[in-house]
C-alpha cells in the first residue's frame, strides 16, 4: 500500500494556523511561490530552497527505444525536465 499524499492545501491550512494567516492568503501566498518559481525555471535558472534542495531544468537528447508491445525501435524526441536535487539535511534526517 502506498504512503498517503499530503495536497498542497492540507499543507497550507497548517501553516495558516501556525502562523495565524487565513486560509486564503497562506495558499495565495504559496500560488505566487510556485509561479515565481515556474517561471525562473523557464528562463533556464536553478530555484534553491534553503533546507529543501536545488530545481532545474535539464534537458534530455533524442535517443532510440523500444516499444515494449512490439519490441520495434522508436525515435523518442529530445525533452525537458525538471531535476530536483535533495539538500544534505533532508537526507539525513529521512
């Protein structure tokens, strides 16, 4: 059995209460974060969250695949994605 999500706005009415906030200004507060941190991803920057880890964009060549139904050779396209990297603490502690 997998381990729970917890969603974002659990995460926000916790920390609306911790540091009495609303509701509503704690998760408009973390919306921004996450565009702000969105769009610094698209202009090719790493996002460091202190205590959190490192976020870029990393992007992967072409290469050859199999389809695995058929095992005939496919062509999958050069991408992008977003490489998080864990900080030091973190791992420690979990």
């Amino acid at each position: 059995m997998a381990p729970p999500t917890v969603p974002l706005s659990k995460m926000t009415a916790e920390l609306a209460a911790k540091h009495k906030l609303s509701k509503k200004a704690c998760s408009a507060l973390f919306g921004d974060f996450i565009d702000l941190t969105i769009k610094n991803l698209k202009k090719g920057n790493k996002v460091r969250i202190t205590g959190l880890g490192i976020m870029q964009v990393r992007n992967r060549p072409a290469r050859m695949g199999r389809n695995p139904a058929t095992g005939e050779p496919i062509k999958i396209k050069a991408s992008r994605r977003v490489a998080f990297r864990v900080a030091k603490n973190v791992k420690e502690q979990i």
